[in-house]
C-alpha cells in the first residue's frame, strides 16, 4: 500500500497496481478529491509474464501474408537483373535502358517504398504495445516531498 497523494484515511492508502490500473483508464496524474499529482518513484517495464497479452486481428493476419507476398516479389523481381543482363548492357556495352528494365525498377522502388512503410508501422506498433506494458511505481507522497525539498536545500 502506498499514500500517492495528500489524501488521509481510506482514501489515502491504495494499491500499487490499483492505482496504476486507475491512472491508465482515467489518464490523470494527479488526485481528483485533493488534486495534488501522484508521487512517483519512476516508470517500469513489468515482468514479461505480467504482460497483456496480444489481440490479433483479421487485419494484422493480412497485413503480415501482404509483407511476406511483398518481400517475395521483390526478391523474384531482384533476382531477375542477372538474368536480363541489365547490367552488362547498360554498364559495358554502354547501351540504352530497355522499357522492361524500366518497368522492373520502378516496381522494385515501388515495392521497397511500401516495404519501409509498412515496417515502420509495425515497429510503430510493437513499440506501443511495449509501451502499454509499462507501469509506474508510486512511493508515499511524505517521502517524495522530503526527497525534493533536500534536493532543493543540497548546495550544488
């Protein structure tokens, strides 16, 4: 139990994870009844088998077989350069750029550009999710005011 806020009796003595669960839903970081901010100690990762767990949707699972159907076009398309000889053409034989060639790089910059993309929303979210399973650490509000004001009297 921990006393977060300036609050006395029943109402100021709660549970860690009580009012952690509170301050997620409510998105305040302070008391509602004596509107001082709840003393923190510091934000934590909780243990990995405390976390919540994933809620896969239709929409994850299609977005996931689009990547891999993406990044195998673009290795079949890559992988069809040496086989045209584009390079011996273009670079040694000093010839033009054929329309196929054309073609084949603006759909392999097509697809990488799609590809960065869409990993990047998926680190966006992975990130988010990792974030979700952060918890902060409150400490008795008395300790917290001590601690800030012998920090403020501390000669620097």
């Amino acid at each position: 139990m921990v006393h977060p806020c300036a609050c006395f009796g029943t109402m100021g003595n709660v549970h860690n994870q009580c009012l952690n669960d509170w301050v997620n839903r409510s998105n305040k970081i302070a008391c509602e009844i004596c509107r001082e901010k709840y003393a923190t100690s510091k934000n934590v990762l909780r243990p990995v088998w405390k976390w919540s767990k994933p809620k896969p949707k239709l929409r994850s699972f299609v977005e996931s077989l689009t990547v891999l159907l993406l990044w195998y076009s673009f290795v079949y398309i890559v992988s069809l350069i040496p086989e045209s000889k584009f390079w011996e053409r273009v670079w040694h034989d000093e010839l033009s750029i054929r329309d196929d060639d054309v073609g084949r790089i603006a759909l392999v910059m097509m697809i990488l550009i799609v590809l960065i993309g869409v990993h990047s929303l998926i680190f966006t979210r992975v990130l988010k999710y990792i974030n979700r399973q952060r918890e902060i650490r409150y400490i008795d509000s008395k300790t917290y005011h001590s601690r800030i004001s012998s920090i403020a009297a501390s000669p620097s």
